[in-house]
C-alpha cells in the first residue's frame, strides 16, 4: 500500500508540473481568445465642434457633438480562430437636437493576434471592402511598444500607430499609440459656388481629411481603454489649397461614464488572465512539487 500511494504521488506531483509548465503558454494560448459574441458601447463627446449641416446649408458652431459606438459580435459567422464584429457610430449635436452622421463596419479578425482576416462580408458603410492592419477596437494581448497598422474608414487603408509612451487610465498602466494623417485630399464634392468662396452657380471642390488620434491600451489584454480623437472635414476652395468651408471639426474625447465601464471590464479581463498565466501555474507547481516529494519519500 505505501509503494502504491508513492506511485500515485509521484505520479500526480508529474502530472501537476507538466500542467504549471504549460498552463502560461500552450494551454491560455487555446483558451483565452477575443470574444465572438462581444456586445459593448461607448461614447464620446466634442465640445466647441462644427460641422456643416446640409439640410439647411449651414455651417453650425459652437456646438457639442455626442458620438455613440455600438459594438455586436456575429456570433454565428465567426468560428474558434475567426470573429465577426459589427460596429455602428451615430453622432448627434445635442446643441440642435440634430443627426450629424451615422456609419457602420463589418470587421473579422484573429481571435488572438486581432489581426484583420478577409472574409465574412467585411464592409464599410454597407460596401464590401477588403479591410487590413490590426482591428483597432482591440489590440493584441500583450500589446508590445512598437507601431500597429490600423484601417481608416475614410482614407480606405491602413495608417500607423506609433508607440509613444505610458500614462495610467483609472488606475490601468497603459501604452499610448499615436495617429496623425495630415491634410490628405478624399474625394470631391459639387456644391454651390457660394459655399466655398465662388461666384459660380456650382463647383466640384476637393474634400480634405486630417486627423489626430490617441489609443491609451492595456497591453495586458489588449483592450482599448481611452480614445481622444480629433478629425477635421473640409471643402477648399477650387484652385487652391485654402479651407473654404468645414464639413467636420471635432475633438471627441471618451466620457468619464464610458472609460470607468471598459475600464471595469478590463480588470476583469486581466484577472482571468493573472489566474490563468500567474496564480494557477504556481498553485499547481507547489502541489506539483510536495505530491513529487512525498511521493519519493515513500518510495525509499
């Protein structure tokens, strides 16, 4: 009886090792993946913003603009390397009680790495579009200090985001990555000749595009946890390069509300993580250790 509940110990000690070994690596990396039913809000907020309001063909400011993003996971579409997310934008200036634009997204990416895959229907605005980069809503886990490739909706191709530093969010040690597109002209638009500075009946103007934008990310579980965002749309007057008329100035920082819920979410995202990776490895090597210990003892 003692040769066999030796063997058994030593047995069980082994088996609990080689689980602490693995656990941090191959078996977490099986597990812990990016959700495929993911459903999340947030919201952002410009104040002193502009932009033009075509319903009235006028450019209206100061006012304040609310930007609501809205995430939901195609659960059905995605699969255990694949997930399919769905993202709608609605912005609202809650100065005039006015719909300002409403856009929406199909994105699918690696459940690990969140790197953009083509597949599923990926669209922008309802047009089927080949999307690349990492998924921006999400980094990797265990974010590194170096530049991600990040799709922009409007240029249509992915654009850099530079590590540039640490900075602390609610208490969440974050990297910061950095975008700046510079005034990079989109399309053309004909308007009137009035509203860019012309006296003829109409014109086709060209349409820039600039934007500056700051991702705080935890680079634990990659989750995006502070955005401030600023874009600029605007019409320059044919011939030139002078701004001529503001389709869009907004400065969109997350609302307290909404960073102190995905800031919740994180930690609870990290602590899985810290269970898994940390706590239980060493729980289990310890036991693993006694059982193999007293096992040998046994057994002599």
């Amino acid at each position: 009886m003692r040769r066999v509940i030796g063997l058994s110990l030593v047995g069980l000690g082994t088996f609990l090792i080689v689980i602490a070994v693995v656990l941090p690596t191959f078996v977490v990396g099986q597990i812990v993946k990016f959700p495929l039913n993911e459903y999340e809000t947030a919201t952002l907020v410009a104040h002193n913003a502009a932009y033009f309001d075509a319903s009235t063909l006028t450019e209206r400011s100061p006012v304040t603009l609310t930007a609501t993003y809205t995430i939901k996971g195609d659960g059905p579409a995605g699969n255990s390397s694949t997930a399919v997310w769905n993202e709608f934008s609605y912005v609202y200036d809650s100065t005039n009680h006015n719909q300002v634009a409403l856009q929406s997204r199909r994105i699918a990416f690696d459940r690990k790495t969140a790197q953009l895959v083509h597949c599923c229907g990926e669209a922008v605005n309802g047009k089927p579009t080949v999307q690349t980069g990492v998924l921006g809503y999400v980094f990797p886990m265990g974010t590194k200090k170096q530049t991600y490739d990040l799709y922009d909706i409007t240029l249509l191709k992915p654009e850099p985001f530079n590590y540039t530093g640490t900075t602390t969010v609610d208490g969440v040690h974050a990297y910061v990555f950095t975008n700046n597109v510079a005034p990079t002209q989109v399309t053309t638009l004909t308007v009137p000749g009035s509203l860019v500075n012309s006296t003829a009946a109409s014109v086709t103007a060209p349409e820039y595009y600039s934007n500056h934008t700051i991702y705080d990310v935890d680079p634990t579980t990659g989750a995006l946890i502070n955005v401030n965002e600023h874009e600029t749309l605007t019409l320059d007057s044919p011939g030139t390069t002078t701004p001529a008329l503001t389709l869009t100035n907004e400065d969109l920082i997350m609302t307290p509300a909404s960073v102190t819920k995905v800031v919740g979410l994180d930690n609870n995202g990290r602590n899985e993580l810290n269970l898994l990776q940390l706590i239980l490895p060493i729980v289990l090597g310890v036991v693993g250790v006694i059982a193999l210990v007293v096992g040998v003892i046994r057994l002599s």
